[in-house]
C-alpha cells in the first residue's frame, strides 16, 4: 500500500469511529430522556444528589431484597 492509500484508509476508519461514537451517545442521551418522559426513573434527584450528599440523606431509590430478584430471574 503507498502512503496515501493508508491516509484514505485512516480518514475512512476515523470518519466511522466517530459515527460510530455519535450514534452510540446519542442512543443513550435518547434512552434517558425517554425514561424521564415516561416516569421510569426521574433524574432531577439525581442532579440534587450534587448538593444533596450527605452520609445522613435517605438513599434515592430503595433497594430491592435478593429473593425478590431470584423470583424474576426464574
């Protein structure tokens, strides 16, 4: 291969990693902001959570038992 046959691959290569990035980012800043319009999981406790952190606060979500978690897996 000469020199610019491997400059072109690395423009293509580096083109579709980013894409790549992009598409996987944008997914995930979609799939959260469908969960708080849907009421699954409300993130402005989370954004407190800055201001809020104390070793005295109350967790944000309760925690769900072990045997419960054993029942939906079977």
């Amino acid at each position: 291969m000469t020199h610019q046959e491997l400059v072109d691959l690395q423009g293509y290569v580096k083109f579709f990693v980013i894409l790549v990035v992009f598409i996987v980012f944008y997914s995930y800043a979609y799939s959260i902001y469908k969960r708080d319009k849907s009421g699954e999981r409300d993130f402005e406790k989370y954004s407190h959570l800055v201001h809020d952190d104390s070793i005295n606060d109350e967790p944000l979500e309760k925690r769900k038992e072990k045997k419960e978690e054993d029942k939906k897996e079977i």
